[in-house]
C-alpha cells in the first residue's frame, strides 16, 4: 500500500504532474483483503460485478469506502448499480444514463459517473466511440440525479505498455474538450498496474490498481 502510493508519486513527480488518485481493484478479493487495505487508509475501491460488489459493500458497511463501479453495466442491472455505487466508470449509452438516472434513490446524493471511451476502436470493448462523447455528456449533463466527472478508457492491451501512450494521449485531449464544457469534469481514470506510469505522465487523475496492491487475482472460477 505505502509502496504504490510512493511509486505514484514518483511517477507524478517525474512528469510534473499532480499525484493521481489511487482506486484500488477490489474485483475477486474477499471482504477482508479490502479491510486491510480500508485499514491502511485507503477509500476508494473499483468492482467489476454489481452481485460481487454488493456483498463486500455489505460486510464493510459503515466505514465510508467509496465503491466505484468498473465492469460493463447491463441494462438490466442499473437499478441495483444506482443504489451500491457511488461512481459508475462504465457509461457508455443513453439507455443506460436514464436507467441509472431514474433509479438513483432520492436520499443519495447525485451518483458520479464517467463516460467510459473505446479509444482504439476496438470491435470487442465496451465504451463509447470518441465522437459520442459530447452527445453522451450532454445528455448526462441534463440529469440532476447524475454527476458527470469525466472518463475512463481502457487501451487496447499491447504486450508493450509503451505502445499504449498513443491512446492515454488520445484520451486526455478528449477530456480537456469536456472539461472546457462542464465545471463538474475533474477524473480522468486511465492505467492499470502495467501501465500507470505512462498513464500518469500523460495526464491521468485516477489510476485504476489491482495486481499491484492485492498480488496476483486467483484465476476465475478457483
Ligand atoms: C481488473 C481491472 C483493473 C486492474 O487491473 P490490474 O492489472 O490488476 O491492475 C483496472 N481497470 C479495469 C477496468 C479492470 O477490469
């Protein structure tokens, strides 16, 4: 914990930017392994599941972590994803923005999301394409019960984590043209534990880190 939270820094500092914030991935680790880490002081915890994030919010009810949630939302699900999180890093279509919109319940305050971009065009990811997202802030803009931060992108996964700066690039230009837009916009999360160095430099405010803090997830299914 003391060691990624150093490494981010030094990171930040070599690229003379401020320090991200740290949203340490919780997905496939027990309630347990994310007190230690609540212990140490850490607050915001990513999910990729809405079944799996809703049981550890619930045993660690109480100690005001703040569940983000990262994983592909269906439809189906927003209405449980509205109430458990308090950020939806998955937004990628207006079905969805209205979903979550009309099922925030009326005594949380606005649920944060941001507009999840499919920066290299991938035929397989979920997100957005680029030049949806001022049709999509908009729209998300325009609900009371949403609070827009920004984006979050995932780059195509290269062997090479340098080949990924390219996207990271990519990804900042379009959140500086939002963030022009909407005084709410302040997130940028991009980098994962390979690659958050290269994320950092190239203008990420949250970084998104599991093997680096828990060690390696049990393979599904174990
Ligand atoms: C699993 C996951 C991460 C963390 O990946 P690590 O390589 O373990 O740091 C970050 N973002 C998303 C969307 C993920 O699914």
């Amino acid at each position: 914990m003391k060691d990624i939270t150093l490494q981010l820094q030094n990171a930040a500092a070599s690229a003379g930017r401020p320090g991200p914030r740290l949203l340490a991935v919780s997905k496939t680790q027990d309630a347990t392994a994310v007190a230690e880490l609540a212990d140490a002081g850490q607050r915001a915890f990513g999910e990729n599941y809405v079944q799996e994030a809703a049981g550890k919010a619930a045993k660690l009810a109480g100690r005001g972590l703040e569940w983000h949630l990262i994983g592909h939302l269906q439809s189906n699900k927003a209405p449980v994803a509205a109430a458990l999180f308090d950020w939806v890093q998955t937004v990628d279509r207006p079905k969805l923005v209205e979903a979550l919109a009309r099922h925030r319940p009326a005594d949380r305050p606005p649920l944060n999301v941001l507009i999840q971009v499919n920066i290299d065009d991938e035929a397989s990811k979920h997100g957005c394409q680029p030049d949806d997202v001022p049709a999509l802030a908009r729209t998300i803009a325009a609900e009371p019960r949403l609070c827009l931060r920004g984006l979050m992108a995932i780059p195509t996964p290269h062997p090479d984590p340098e080949r990924r700066r390219d996207a990271f690039r990519r990804t900042h230009a379009l959140f500086d043209a939002l963030r022009a837009g909407y005084p709410t916009v302040d997130t940028l999360s991009m980098g994962m534990s390979d690659d958050y160095a290269i994320a950092i430099a190239e203008g990420a405010t949250m970084v998104r880190i599991g093997t680096a803090l828990f060690g390696a997830r049990p393979p599904k299914g174990a």
